[in-house]
C-alpha cells in the first residue's frame, strides 16, 4: 500500500507546472540530440549541466534525466531513415531497421521503435519502482569498506564489458583517477598537480572534461569524415505508420524478451544501453526459427534492440539511486548533477529526499508518454533536419560547448581544460581507448579515495579489513577473478594449441 502512495506522491511533485514543463524540455532535447548523430547523451547533459544550477534539484534531475531516456527514442529515427546510428546504443537497429526502410516499410519500422520503446520504458519504470526500494534498504549495511570494494569491483566490471581491450580500459580508468586526485587534499590540505592556477584547487571541474570529450572530439571526428561519406536519406512521404497485426504478432515477444535482458544489464556497472541491445539482438536470433534472415528487414531485429536500450535506462537508475555508484558515463554526469545541488545519492535518499526519487520515478511515466507522442508524428521534421549540412551544424555545437563552459564558473581555464580534453578525446578515439572509464573513474575518484582512507583509519592501515568483512571481500574476489580470467583463458587457450600441434 505504501508504494502506491508514494507513487502518488511522486506525480504530484511532477505534475507542478515548473516540473512537468522540464519533463517536456528534457523529452525534446534528448529526442533531438538521439536524431542528429554527433552530440550524444553525455555531450548534451554536460551542455546543460550549468543550466540546472538555476533550477530547483528535483526540477533539474527530471529535465536531464528525460534527455537521456529521450534520447534512446530519437536514436532510432536516423538508424532506420539513413543507416546512420544516432546513438551508440542505436547501432543494432540498423541492421533490420535501414532495411525494412529500403524496402518501403518505414513508416512500421519507425512505429516499432515508438511503440517498443514506450512498452519497454514503462516496464522498466515499474521494475526501478519495485526493486530499487529494498535494494537501498539491503544496502544500509554498507560502510566504508564495502563502498570501496564496490566501487573497485564497478571499475573493473566496466574496464571488463569495455569493448576495446582490459589493459586500455584499465589505462583510461587509471587516468581518470589521476585527474580527479588534482587539486588540494581534502585531509591534509596539500596542493596536489595544480600548482599556481588557483582555478584547479578544487579539482578539474566535470562540465569542461565532459564536453570536450564527447563534444568537441565529436566535432573533430566528423570534421575529419566530412565529405567523405555520402548520407542517404529515404526519399518520399513515410505511409502507413502502424504496423499489420502480423507484426504485432511478431515483434511483441520480441519487444517483451528485448526489455527483460535490457533492465538486468543496465543494472550492472559498464552494462548500459549499448550493451544491452547488442545482447538481445543476438538472444532474439539465436531462438529465431529464421536466424539467416536477420539483417534483410526483420521486424524482431528492430523491436528487441529497440526495446532493449530503453529498460537498460531504467535499470541503470538503480545503482545509481540505491548506491550511488553510476552504471555508465551519463549516470556518472547524473551524479555530478546530484552533487551539484548538495545530494550524495545514498540508501537513504528516499528517506532524505523522497521528491527526488518518487518524482524521478513518475517523470519517467509521464516522460515516455510524452516520448510516443513526440516520436510518431514529428518524423518528418526531424527528417528535414537531417539535412542541414554538418559545416553548419558543428560551429553552434563549438559555441554551445563554449558559452555552456564558461558560464559555469566565468573561466577562461575551463575553456582550455574543454580544448585539451577535447584533443584527448579525439586522440582516445582514433586510438580507440574508450571514453567510459576516465569518465566513471573521475566521478568517482574522490569518493573512492575518501572511502579508502576512511576505511584504512578505521583498521589501522592494514588491508584485511576488505577481507574480514563479508559484502567487502565478495566485491574484492569478484574483482580478482575478473582481472585475472582473461589471463587464465589465455593460457588454456595457448595449451590447447600447443597439444593441437
């Protein structure tokens, strides 16, 4: 009974005309940066991360929290007009998706992606509001010791789901936890790598490290590409919208199946949406009686993936929420935008801050309702924006990165802080080092470390603490075994050969 009341409780906070304005805004922004490709979720809430320190927090976590399940929606768009992702997230949906457009079936390809998604978002909303709540309740048991074994398993758990290699991830999450020691020592006050620019003391700030390395390097890559690449936009009006009862039929145990995998996988820590629509792609053609047909315009290959990326959003709240530890790198920038407004997201944040989490959660309702209908009828136009030329759109991207960094703290060191990180970014991607562990190791960075001294006071410097204690030692072996397999397999794998030969 209670958790209908708070349910309650949480849309009467989203429906104040102030919130239910920025569940709107936050729904139009994402839809829009998932349709252009080159912007992203991460880049468009690091552009209005100073934006929300003029709003209320409930009031700004709606807003940027709409951006990053809007934009799962709007990613598809371009994937099955263009063959262009525009998301990441989105790849997979290319694969049926362009093809069912070739061959005149846009308009349900589309409709599968809305509809899916919507039934996916709305479960995994449901799924938040039910486990999230004892899972914060398990984890008041947590102290400092076991939030620093989660913390380290979480940062080899996303260097482990990375897709390039362990030690690269490992050498970006390394990094990331180099840059986030900058500035003076929070114990002893000491000034760590920042010298005399007064501006690092308190650290390097998220928002320019957060543009420049998905903004700008986004430019940059595309400015590299520019010309060189022909996009194709599916000409003519897109008809018959709705799908045939025959597709019905065939893509809503796929949509179903696609939301299931998607929810547990954004669960964990470097799951995210990504992740999840590449696995439920190949779950749905390894129990499809017609896996050789996949790729030429299937219907199950649009909703699975589709379905899949929205309910991973929704599970990678419930980390966040319950613990405080982000799943992916727009969790990690959610969770600057916690701290931000003064709140550690905790076990005890529905206690502390019920309007936060009970408004967050039917935001969502509202949100994905706001999502289809946004998504269904505005194809057209997101079409004709298409088609902007990217030599006009990259200089207000540069100048949206630009005026967003600098009217954060007025400094013209973030402006160069956002050009180096920028250079950086770009220079990680050509070398493929992925971005999503600098970004999770940054966040967490000083967190980690005040856990760790914490943890080592209360045992007298001696590393058995993370062992003595249950939850804390399941974390460290869990760790262990997972920087330590790929080796292992290795090795099984160069006996083999040898006794092969």
């Amino acid at each position: 009974m209670d958790i209908f009341l708070n349910i309650l409780f949480g849309f009467q906070v989203v429906f104040r005309p102030e919130n239910l304005f920025l569940s709107f805004i936050g729904c139009l922004i994402g839809t829009l940066v998932g349709v252009l490709p080159g912007l992203g979720p991460p880049a468009a809430i690091g552009l209005l991360l100073p934006v929300s320190y003029h709003l209320s927090p409930v009031g700004a976590i709606i807003m940027l929290s709409g951006i990053y399940y809007g934009a799962m929606y709007g990613g598809s768009t371009t994937s099955v007009l263009i063959n262009i992702p525009g998301e990441s997230a989105s790849v997979v949906t290319c694969l049926d998706g362009y093809q069912m457009a070739r061959q005149g079936r846009a308009g349900p390809a589309l409709a599968v992606c809305a509809i899916g998604s919507f039934i996916a978002g709305t479960i995994s909303v449901v799924g938040l509001m039910l486990i999230a709540p004892p899972l914060a309740t398990v984890a008041l048991a947590f102290g400092p010791p076991e939030y620093t074994a989660l913390m380290t398993a979480g940062f080899v758990i996303l260097t482990y789901l990375a897709s390039s290699s362990m030690p690269k991830s490992l050498i970006m999450a390394t990094f990331g936890l180099f840059i986030s020691t900058i500035g003076l020592d929070s114990v002893s006050g000491e000034n760590r790598f920042a010298g005399s620019v007064v501006e690092l003391w308190d650290g390097v700030d998220l928002v320019p490290t957060v543009m420049g390395l998905f903004g700008v390097s986004e430019v940059l890559m595309n400015l590299e590409k520019m010309g060189s690449e022909r996009i194709e936009i599916v000409k003519g009006k897109i008809k018959d919208l709705f799908p045939t009862n025959e597709d019905w039929r065939r893509f809503l145990p796929s949509s179903l199946r696609g939301t299931i995998t998607g929810f547990f996988l954004g669960i964990l820590p470097g799951g995210g949406a990504a992740l999840s629509s590449f696995v439920s792609y190949a779950i749905e053609r390894k129990i499809s009686k017609y896996p050789e047909k996949f790729g030429t315009g299937m219907i199950e290959g649009v909703a699975c993936p589709e379905s899949a990326n929205n309910s991973a959003t929704g599970g990678s709240f419930i980390p966040l929420l319950t613990l405080g530890i982000p799943s992916n790198p727009v969790m990690a920038l959610l969770l600057g935008a916690f701290m931000i407004h003064g709140i550690t997201p905790s076990p005890l944040i529905i206690q502390e801050h019920p309007d936060i989490f009970w408004g967050l959660i039917a935001s969502m309702y509202i949100g994905n309702v706001m999502l289809l209908v946004l998504n269904l009828p505005l194809v057209g136009i997101w079409v004709q924006l298409l088609r902007i030329p990217y030599r006009i759109l990259f200089p207000l991207i540069l100048l949206l990165c630009l005026i967003g960094v600098y009217s954060v703290n007025s400094s013209t060191i973030d402006i160069y802080v956002m050009i180096i990180f920028g250079v950086i970014g770009y220079l990680t991607r050509k070398t493929q080092y992925e971005a999503a562990p600098f970004i999770l190791a940054l966040v967490l960075g000083r967190m980690f470390e005040k856990s760790l001294r914490k943890s080592l006071l209360m045992s007298g410097g001696s590393l058995s603490i993370f062992f003595s204690r249950p939850i804390s030692c399941g974390f460290i072996l869990l760790a262990i075994f997972l920087l330590t397999s790929p080796l292992v397999f290795r090795r099984k794998v160069s006996t083999r050969r040898l006794e092969m030969k």
